[in-house]
C-alpha cells in the first residue's frame, strides 16, 4: 500500500520541560478554573474540579504541576477546548496525580470529553517529576491532534485507552508505564497517511493492556526503545473468542524496529501489519498464541537478536533474511510464506544470519513456502521433536 512516510518531530520545548517562574501566575484550588489565554500556569496543592483551557487558536499554554492532585468528578480533570499547543509539565523533584471520576457523560457541541486529560489541540507531556494520570471513567489521556511523550516518570492507568493522539503519539527520551484496559497506546488517523503513526525513540515503554498493546492506523517507529508488552492477558492466556483484537504492536502500512530491547508476550500477532516490517537491530522476544511476526506484504530481517515461541513464528508474503540471529519455537510452521498480497510471490530468501527452528511434531514446517525458497548464505538449523536436519 502506498503511503506518505511520517516525519515524528519533538521541539526543545517539547523535550526540556522549562518554564520561568517569574513570569508564571500561580493558580489557587477554588473549583472550576478557566485559562483563556497564553502563557504558563503553576498548580500546587489539591484541585476539586476541571480545569478548562479556552486560549486562542495562536495561544501556547504550559500547565506546570507542582505536587498538585487534580480531581474532577463530572468531567475530564484537564480539559483543552482550544488553544494552539498545551504542555503538561511535571515539575522535577514534585509527585502529581491527575483523575477523572468513575461515571460521567459529557458532551460539548460534537465532542465528547471522555479522558482524564482530554485536548483538542496539540499536547505535550513532558517535566523530570512524576505525574500518574488515572482515567477512572474510561480513557486516561486523549489528543484530538498530536500527543508528545518526553516525560521522565509518567504512569498511566485507564479503564479504556491509556495514551491517545488522533494524529499521532510520539515517545522521545521518555519512561511511561500503561495499564489499560482496552488499547494501551493508540493513533486512529486512518484518513490522512501521513498521520496516524505511533513513534517509541530512546525511551522507556511498559504496557499492560486488555486489547492490543500498541495500534498505530499507518505506520510504527521503534528505535533504540525499550518497549515491554503484555496483551490480551499473554499468550498462555484463554481466549475470550470475542471478535476482539488482542496483539502487542499493531499497525496499517508499516512496522520498523531498530535497535533497543522489545519484549511482547500476546494473546493474538505479536507483531502484526497489513503492510510491511522492518527489523534491522535489537533484541526481541516474542511470545504469542498466534503468530509472532505477521505481514501481509514483506517481512524484512537485517539484524537484531529474536527468540520467539509462538504457534507461527514468521508469516508474510516475502519473507527475506539477510542477517541477525533468529531463535523460533513453533507449534505449528517456523516461516511460512503465504498468499498474503496480490502483488508479491510468496518467496522465503535467506541470505544472511542464523535461523533456527524448532517446530512441533504432525504436519508442520520448519520453513514453508507456497511460492519459491531462495537459499544463498547464512546458517539454517531445522529440527522437530524427534529429528535434526
């Protein structure tokens, strides 16, 4: 599928967290506050009630946390109507917590406020203080346009969503911990493909999510990212046989991993695209019910360390390996090239590497394709329960 490749930008501001005291206005807990225009706003202490920024479409806010609890019962704690760009700052040294009540219906013209945090501009959480966000009544942190990660000790916890940004959810030199619910991290912009895309850069990522892990409409970064994921209650889990998605990293076009550690233990895909994959660095471990890497289009090894255990360990259309070191524990086919895609021959080419399979007894494959094998280097071992080849 064609696609306009993402191009994730995180400013200076995005990533410093700084503000000058001296030009803040320090807001008191007196209920229900208003910000109606830019500038940089200090919260301490114990907040009862919602707090609505409605700046002007130009205007840049930054909301400061230091040690404030912010707690709305009848709505979103934090609740961006309109402003150009609000930051969300964790002071350093302080420990904040933002959440919204257990049940409420909210709607406002033809949005409907549903988050702990909800923004219909851009956001930015960043700061070196801890800030846990609880989204009580269903999702935690919603962004309308792009949400941006930097923060340094970010907890999330949401009956539905964790992190959600329509256009976008970029991580960078962040640490975030998710429980959720439903998806942990998403990105819906399936009407635009240069939106829509989730990226994980120098940061730190941990998820427990009830549905998938990460699903991004068009495309997945990872680099140099620690990503940790449990989905779906893992792969030894039962299956709810719901028409439910339950995999670890999900995405439309495209997934590219380099570099870093990525550990997903899922119920459904562990890596799971329409498109295409890219995986050129790291060490993964992949643990799955279904299929470990999956790819309607083209699966692409150039590196990286993988140990996977799943039922299918790689599937895709082409599957080409030309380099890393490839550990599969399979019940069923190790590598299996399939009719995926219209425009591509199912075709399995190694030219580099090492792969080894083991795969379970019956009528199963180490490497199965219903196109061509193409063998030109690398070391290959295949073996069942009761033989080596």
């Amino acid at each position: 599928a064609a696609y306009t490749a993402p191009e994730p930008a995180v400013s200076d501001r995005d990533a410093s967290g700084a503000y000058d005291v001296s030009d803040a206005v320090t807001l008191s807990p007196v209920g229900n506050l208003t910000i109606r225009s830019a500038g940089t706003y200090i919260l301490s202490g114990n907040y009862e009630g919602m707090l609505v920024v409605e700046a002007g479409e130009a205007d840049k806010v930054q909301l400061v946390l230091e040690n404030a609890a912010i707690t709305s019962v009848n709505g979103p704690a934090i609740y961006v109507r309109s402003a150009d760009k609000v930051f969300l700052t964790a002071a350093e040294g302080t420990v904040n917590e933002i959440s919204d009540g257990p049940d409420y219906t909210l709607t406002d013209g033809d949005t409907t406020p549903d988050a702990a945090v909800f923004s219909k501009a851009d956001l930015t959480v960043n700061g070196a203080g801890s800030l846990t966000i609880n989204g009580s009544c269903k999702h935690a942190l919603v962004s309308k346009d792009d949400l941006v990660i930097t923060a340094k000790d970010l907890t999330v916890n949401a009956q539905n969503v964790g992190l959600s940004g329509k256009d976008s959810v970029m991580l960078a030199e962040a640490a975030v911990n998710i429980t959720a619910g439903s998806d942990g991290v998403r990105s819906d912009n399936d009407t635009d493909t240069a939106k829509g895309f989730v990226s994980v850069v120098d940061s730190t990522l941990s998820i427990v999510s009830g549905n998938d892990g990460i699903q991004a409409a068009t495309v997945f970064t990872a680099q140099n990212a620690d990503v940790n994921i449990v989905s779906g209650g893992g792969s030894s889990a039962r299956s709810s046989g719901a028409e439910e998605s339950y995999k670890g990293i999900k995405a439309g076009y495209a997934i590219t991993i380099g570099g870093g550690t990525c550990r997903i233990d899922s119920l459904d895909d562990a890596i799971h695209t329409d498109g295409s994959i890219l995986i050129s660095d790291g060490m993964l471990t992949l643990l799955s019910q279904d299929d470990a890497i999956h790819a309607n289009e083209k699966v692409t090894i150039s590196g990286g360390t993988l140990s996977i255990t799943a039922y299918e360990g790689i599937e895709g259309s082409y599957i080409l390996i030309s380099g890393g070191d490839i550990t599969i524990a399979s019940s069923g086919d190790g590598i299996n090239a399939a009719h995926k895609s219209s425009s591509l021959t199912p075709t399995v080419e190694i030219s580099g590497g090492s792969v080894s399979v083991t795969m379970g007894a019956g009528d199963t494959d180490g490497i199965d394709s219903n196109g061509n094998i193409i063998i030109s280097g690398g070391t290959i071992r295949l073996a069942d329960r009761k033989s080596v080849v």
